[in-house]
C-alpha cells in the first residue's frame, strides 16, 4: 500500500509517542480507566483525540471524539495512519496477546512503514 505523506507523519508521531515512556501499556481496550492505552490507543491519542467514560461489559473504557464524531476502532482511525485490517491484526495481536512492550511494536510499526514506502517506490519505477 503506498502511503501519503501525512499517513507517514502520523505513524512517525505515533512512534515517537510509543518510544517517550509518557504512555502507560494497556491491554484489550483503547483506553483503560487507570489511564493505561493499548498501542491503537496511543494512536488515537497522538491524533488530538478527547477521552471520555464508556461503559461495558468490561468496565470503564476509553472512547475518542475526532472531527467531531464519535468512534472506537473504525477506518476513519485506521486511513490516517494508513493501516490496513493485517496490520491491525498484528498489531492487536502484539499488545494484547503476546505482550510486546510498546518500543517492539515501536519496531514493528517502523518495518510496516519501510515496506509500504519501500512497495511504492518498486512500483513506481516498474
């Protein structure tokens, strides 16, 4: 998938904000109510995102306002960072179920972006 400049500086914002230690790692919701935010989270957050309570079934949990819409996880958060349903899936897969830290999933979201920039440029010059 090519990216557009500004799905790179999302993710390059978003990496940076993995990396800073500001974040406190959560698991299984975007925004937990002791503050803690899964990696998706953090995305939604470095994105101007405003937090308010929700309430389910698993207690307190974050929801976002952006545009002045109200969402969890949807393609609207997805497109700006330019993730596609695998990356995803990995990357929920990464925080949730096999507990990387936020600098491996730093990692990971770094390799993504140098193969869909790396994709671009070998189609553009084929």
């Amino acid at each position: 998938m090519a990216l557009t400049d500004k799905q790179i500086a999302v993710r390059a914002k978003w990496v940076a904000a993995l990396r800073s230690g500001k974040y406190k790692q959560g698991r299984n919701a975007l925004h937990c109510q002791d503050g803690a935010m899964c990696c998706l989270g953090v995305l939604y957050d470095v994105q101007g995102g405003k937090w308010f309570p929700r309430y389910g079934s698993n207690g307190p949990r974050g929801s976002k306002t952006l545009n002045g819409s109200t969402y969890n996880l949807n393609n609207e958060g997805w497109a700006l960072a330019g993730l596609s349903f695998d990356d995803l899936d990995e990357l929920i897969s990464r925080n949730d179920d096999d507990g990387d830290n936020f600098n491996t999933i730093a990692d990971i979201i770094d390799l993504l972006t140098l193969a869909d920039t790396s994709e671009a440029v070998t189609h553009a010059t084929s």
